[in-house]
C-alpha cells in the first residue's frame, strides 16, 4: 500500500479520473472549484478520455449530466451550496429517471448570509430527492465512496443517482495521507457501465412522459421501495470494496465502540473523527461511549439505528443543518426510527457548526458534558448570545 | 399518414399548428434524430403515460433545461463515438426556449454543441392557459397581458431571438412557419447538414389561444408571412442570405382580424394608434430583410 | 391497466391506442370530384391522418376517422374545393 499525502479534492478527481466517467458536467462554486480544476487539466491532458461541458449554471450542468447519462454515458458532476439548490429539481428529475449520475457534494452553508464555510444544510436539503446519500468521514472514506457510488448506482436492482458528501474545505482543502487505488484494480472492481434503456435509433423509446393521478403515486412508491432496497446494495459494495482493497469505513452506518456503550454520539462527516478521538479518550478513564456514524444518509439506516442504539442510555445527535421552524433533522429522523421500536433512549440533540464554526473535541466534551446534566431537546452549541440583538425586530 | 414520426393520438386540440409544424419537422428531419423537448403543450399532448405519440428516440426533462440535456446528449454520443448515429433537437415552446429556457440556450449556442435548437413559436404560455411570455407580440391579448380601462393588450414587442442567435455566432439562423411547409422542410435539411449549434424558430398558431378558428391554422400562419409580421428568413454566418419574399404585402388587419386576441384593436376608440404601431413594426421588418 | 414500465419508459407511436376521432363535430367529406392530387390535405393535417391516391373520380384521399378531429384545416386549404365540412353524425 502507497500512502500519498493529497488534498482532499485533488484525491476525489484523481480517483473520478480512475472511475472513467464518459461525461463530465460542472460550474465553479467555492469549495468545489479544485475537484473540477483537476478534471479539467486530466482531460487537457488526455488523461482523461471524457467529454467536459462547461455549462453556463449549475442547472445546465445537471441537466447535461441527465442527457448523457439516458443516451449511455457514465456521467459526473460537482457542486454545493447554492449550486445543489439550483440543481434540486433537476435532481429529482435524474433519480425518477434511474439515471446513475455520481455527484461530489462540497458541503457548505446556504446564503442568507452568504458563507463559504461548511454545514450540511445544502445536502440535507436533497433528503427527498431520490438520491442515495452517503457522507464521508475523511478524505479516504470519500475517495472509496466515489469508486463505491458507482459500482451502488449501476447495479441492475438499483439504478439510481448517488451524492458523495464530503465537507467543504474540512475534506477538500486538507490534506492526509491516503491511497488511491490503481487503475487496475479500479478497473477490475467497477465494471463499464452498460445500461439497459438509453436513448439511441436502434430502439426509439420515449423517456420523461407525464403520468396521471391512477399511475403517479406507483411511480413514486416504486421509487422510494428501490431506494429502500439499495441498503443491500450499498452494504454489499462496501463489503465487496474490504474484499478488493482492504478498507471498509462501514455499509450504511459505522458502529465505533457501541457494543457496550451506554452513550452514543452521533453525527455525518467529518464530525465523526473529532467524536472517535474524544470518545477514545474517554473510554481510557472508564466511560463506555461510543459513535454512531451515519455513512448513508438516505436511504436511511433505520433498522441499523434501532439495533445499535435501542438499549443506550443516551444518544447525543450532533449534526450541522437545521430545519428552520422547526429544529434538528437528523436527531428528529432518528428519533422517528426510535420511536416505534418500543425501546426508546433518550436522544438529546445539538446543532453544532453552522456555516463553518469549528467544532474541536473541546466542543464534543462540552457536547457531551451537558447532555450528561440535563436532558437537551435543541441546542445550539457555542451560539454566542453576547451578539445576539435584545429584540429580532429591531 | 401512418409514415408519419409523429404518430396519430396524440391530444393536440383540433387544428394545432404546433403538431403540425412537429409532424413537418419530423418528416424533413427523418428517423435518425434524438429529440430533447421542453415541458410544454408539446410534451403534454405527445407523451401522456403510457402513450407516446414520437416515433424517434425522445426525451422530456423539465420545462428550461431542453438545450442543456441536448448537450448532454450530443456530448455523450461523441464521446461514445456514436456521432452518426443520430442528429440532436432540442425543442420546446417560445417560453420554454426563449424566456425560462434561454440561459441553457444561451450555453448551448456558446459552446458550439452541434444541435439544431426549434423553439415552436405560439407567442404565449399555452399550455397553461395562454399567458404572455417575451415572444408575445405588441398588442396581443393574453391572459396576463388582458387589455382593460388602461390597457391595449401586450406592452412589448417580440424579443428578437433569430437575432440573438446571431449574436452568439450561432452558424444558421432560419425562421419558418407551417403554410410555408416547403420551405420549413428545407430550413430543417438544410440545418441539419451543418455542424454545430442551429435555430430555427417556427411560427405556429394557436387556435386556442389565438382565438381563431381551427380550420384557420394554415391561413392565419400565411397571412403572418403576407402581412410582415414574421418574416422568413436564413442568416448564415451572420449574412442574411434567403428571404421568403411577398408579392404583395397586406395591412397587417388582415392578419389581426382573424384573431380574437387582437379583437380589442378593433372598433375602439383610439385603436387607430395602436394599430399603426403594429404597421409600422411589419413596415419595418419588411425593410430591414428586404421582404417586398 | 398494464403494469408500469422502468422508469415509464413508453414505447415509440404507442399514442395510437388513442381514438382522438371522438372529440369530433365535424368531419371532412372529399367528394373525389375535382381532387387533383396535391396531397395538400395530407401534409397540413395536424392529426397526420390524411392518406390516399389518385385524382378526380380515381381519387381515394380520406380520413382516418379514428383519429380525425375534425379541425376543418384539409377543407379550407382544399384547392378546388373538393373537401366539405359536414356534421358528425354519431
């Protein structure tokens, strides 16, 4: 194994070259701009055979990725932030087409305020779209991912989009050793894509009809059951992904410590090496906690939630969007699933690091710290109430 | 016909120069051509679940993203080294090309993709219920542009987007109407033997929103042509190079009258005036491409 | 109700499972007198449902009224006036 030291986004594009994708479609937004600057010089190079359209908004760069993808081509995209949001409809247009687009998201927060910083509003944002969401950890999780997002997306009994979450500049722009595989053995795990239905003259079929109200709603359940039965899917890959390369980051979920725990932090991306390192330390002075990683956002892990967590005293859901009127996503996602399961803990939930305050394992300690003196249905952690105006209308 | 690609059953109401001009374009353009359409009446009455009314490879995505998927299409069958396989239209209404769809328009024509883009011009939002969009013309009612105490109908010219085209290098430029069909069938040939980006932008009445009767269709899109109105006209290379000339031009009320969305401009008092800005618009295209 | 396919994928033409014919009032006559076999009619239907042969009395022009939705257009375009509208009886 050669570890190479690599910025995150130059290790994404590096293993998209590997992934051969026949299309590549994108528009600039900060910090997604060095993963496409690095396709870009592949494909001036020609070290990378693959046609690159540089289109004039982020909707167009979607859309090209749909029309390549339905007339046969292995397509790819990058964006965050505003530019996920100026895709969303398109999004859901490519998934109920079963269309097996691989996009990076470089999460970053949504402007009002403008900020280039990370959260994870932006891909939260996608939950109902028909995509399949995974969240890397680190920079090697979300060069695996990639490599596996195809391999998930592709497959006959799935055939559907995937969106890579990987946290803006905390992933992109650092730096770690990691491996990226060879072309080889890329090649040998990722077969060509060869898709049944595209738009070719040799067999003239219509994509894209309307549906009325008798057909709609089967269109739509068939749509969720496939995303539903792709958790085989992606655990499979993963597993099938140890097998050729050695490295497993978990299937729909990591457990990290969790067998004996009686508190589980939980949480997506990058959070999640910051919460192993606490934890660790934790359990050196006798404390038994452990980390719930949500790798695969949607489809959602629910049985996998329910077997780690229904006999913990405590689950702390940390996570980095929020649903405005209303609170947590995640935590409430995750109680939904509790819920039902008639052994309920008691799952406090923060959120933490919006538009890109870091979250330092003081800032997990403090986390865990409070929830272990009180019971805490939202907080906002760090919220700096010395800024904060007497009166919201003023 | 039954060679006909588009294929007989589809919901176009009685007398739509739209399917027409669709019928039209598909028989000069023959099989071997990948559609992009827009979200549109188009879309609506080809493409109801589970049946399709297009004989050729077809696809809708939404309602602005037409050129942008066609690019998609036409970047993927280069690079799948299917380029002969098929030409690439990327089609749609005046407001799904022209207004919501421009900027992909706009991209798809700069980067030089080899597409024949076709807006079919009805000069309103029809498939919603005939609201104005940038390709309504001066005067017209529509549903959003109602004339009133204070109003004369549609405040604007038509947006000119032959000339747009022009303006992004864009190598053929044609525009055509259905009872001109021999010639739209040239422009459609003749478009699709060069490379790289094309537009034509066809005219095609709307009874429905027109408000004229169905049978009319081919009479309203001719008088368009006599009166000046809509020239028809190729600009290649940014020269203009062929005109549909008129033999003798008509005062454009004989266009208007047939029409109940011009009804307004007729016996009211200060119509005159309204009138003769839409003479001088159809006087002043006849100059400027040279039409009488 | 059939079963729905891949991604409502439908197949090419298949709108002709349609009858648009019964959304008529009125229908087309050719009185195969003057035809003089122009196949105006045919090219301007929007229905793309004209079809025949043939000129004057040899003419065999017509409608296929499943789907003819009796727009009236192939009668005012008729250059000899050989097409009339005449009432739909059902």
């Amino acid at each position: 194994m050669t570890l190479e030291v690599l910025e995150g986004s130059k290790a994404v594009s590096d293993v998209i070259g590997l992934c051969k994708p026949d299309v590549i479609s994108a528009y600039p937004i900060t910090p997604q701009t060095h993963i496409v600057e690095n396709l870009s010089e592949m494909v001036a190079d020609g070290k990378l055979k693959a046609e690159y359209i540089r289109v004039e908004s982020e909707h167009s760069a979607a859309s090209a990725c749909l029309g390549a993808s339905l007339t046969g081509a292995r397509t790819y995209t990058a964006t965050t932030s505003q530019g996920l949001l100026l895709m969303l409809e398109v999004l859901y247009n490519i998934s109920a087409l079963r269309l097996p687009v691989v996009l990076t998201c470089a999460n970053r927060a949504i402007s009002s305020p403008l900020n280039i910083w990370c959260d994870h509003q932006d891909a939260i944002t996608l939950r109902d779209t028909g995509w399949i969401q995974l969240f890397a950890e680190d920079i090697q999780e979300a060069v695996d991912m990639h490599i596996q997002a195809y391999k998930i997306g592709e497959d006959k009994r799935v055939m559907l989009p995937v969106v890579i979450s990987m946290d803006g500049f905390l992933l992109t722009h650092t730096f770690e050793p990691v491996e990226v595989p060879s072309e080889e053995d890329v090649d040998r795990f990722l077969p060509k894509y060869n898709p049944k239905y595209f738009l070719t003259t040799k067999n003239p079929m219509t994509f894209g009809s309307f549906a009325e109200p008798d057909k709609y709603m089967e269109a739509r359940y068939i749509l969720n059951e496939v995303l539903n039965q792709s958790k085989v899917v992606i655990a499979e890959v993963a597993r099938d992904f140890k097998d050729a390369f050695g490295r497993f980051g978990g299937d729909l979920v990591e457990e990290y410590n969790t067998k004996d725990a009686d508190i589980v932090l939980v949480g997506m991306g990058s959070i999640i090496s910051t919460m192993k390192e606490v934890t660790d330390e934790l359990r050196k002075r006798n404390n038994r906690i452990g980390v719930l990683k949500i790798r695969s956002f949607r489809p959602f892990p629910d049985k996998e939630i329910v077997s780690c967590l229904k006999d913990k005293k405590k689950v702390i859901v940390v996570e980095k969007a929020i649903s405005l009127g209303f609170g947590s996503i995640l935590a409430s996602e995750i109680k939904s699933v509790l819920y039902n399961s008639g052994a309920a803990p008691r799952v406090d939930s923060f959120i933490a690091a919006l538009g890109g305050r870091d979250i330092s394992k003081e800032t997990i300690n403090k986390i865990i710290e409070k929830s272990m003196t009180e019971k805490v249905d939202l907080e906002f952690v760090d919220l700096n109430r010395d800024i904060l105006p007497e009166d919201f209308s003023e | 016909m039954s060679d006909n690609i588009l294929a007989s059953g589809h919901t176009a109401c009685a007398g739509c120069g739209e399917a027409l001009g669709i019928k039209l374009i598909l028989n000069a353009a023959g099989p071997n051509i990948i559609v992009a359409n827009a979200t549109g009446c188009s879309e609506i009455f080809s493409s109801r679940y589970p049946e399709s009314a297009w004989g050729i490879p077809w696809v809708h995505s939404l309602f602005e993203n037409t050129a942008a998927v066609a690019s998609g299409i036409e970047a993927a069958l280069k690079v799948l080294g299917r380029e002969s396989e098929a030409n690439v239209i990327a089609q749609g209404g005046d407001g799904g090309m022209a207004d919501i769809g421009f900027g992909a328009l706009s991209g798809m024509f700069e980067r030089g993709h080899n597409i024949l883009a076709i807006t079919l011009d009805n000069e309103a939002y029809m498939n919603t219920g005939v609201q104005r969009s940038g390709l309504t013309p001066l005067g017209a009612r529509t549903t959003t542009s109602p004339p009133g105490e204070l109003s004369w109908g549609n405040i604007t010219p038509k947006k000119d987007m032959p000339q747009i085209a022009v303006a992004h290098g864009v190598s053929y430029v044609a525009t055509a109407t259905v009872a001109y069909f021999k010639d739209l069938e040239k422009k459609i040939k003749k478009a699709l033997t060069i490379k790289g980006p094309k537009y034509i932008q066809v005219l095609v009445p709307c009874p429905l929103g027109w408000q004229h009767d169905p049978s009319l269709t081919i009479r309203v899109s001719k008088l368009a042509v006599e009166t000046c109105i809509y020239p028809l006209i190729e600009i290649e290379n940014g020269k203009l190079t062929n005109v549909v000339k008129v033999t003798s031009k008509k005062p454009v009320e004989e266009y208007l009258k047939l029409q109940g969305r011009y009804k307004h401009l007729f016996g009211r008092e200060g119509a005159n005036e309204h009138l003769a800005k839409i003479q001088a618009i159809a006087d002043e295209n006849a100059k400027r491409y040279g039409l009488v | 109700m059939a079963k729905l396919t891949f991604a409502l994928i439908s197949k090419p033409a298949s709108s002709r499972a349609n009858k648009t014919g019964s959304w008529r009032v009125y229908k087309p006559r050719w009185k195969h007198d003057k035809c003089v076999g122009c196949r105006l009619c045919d090219i301007v239907c929007p229905e793309g449902c004209v079809s025949g042969t043939g000129k004057k009395k040899e003419s065999t022009m017509n409608a296929d009224f499943i789907y003819c939705k009796g727009c009236g257009i192939c009668a005012k375009e008729c250059p000899v006036k050989d097409i009339e509208m005449i009432m739909e009886v059902k």
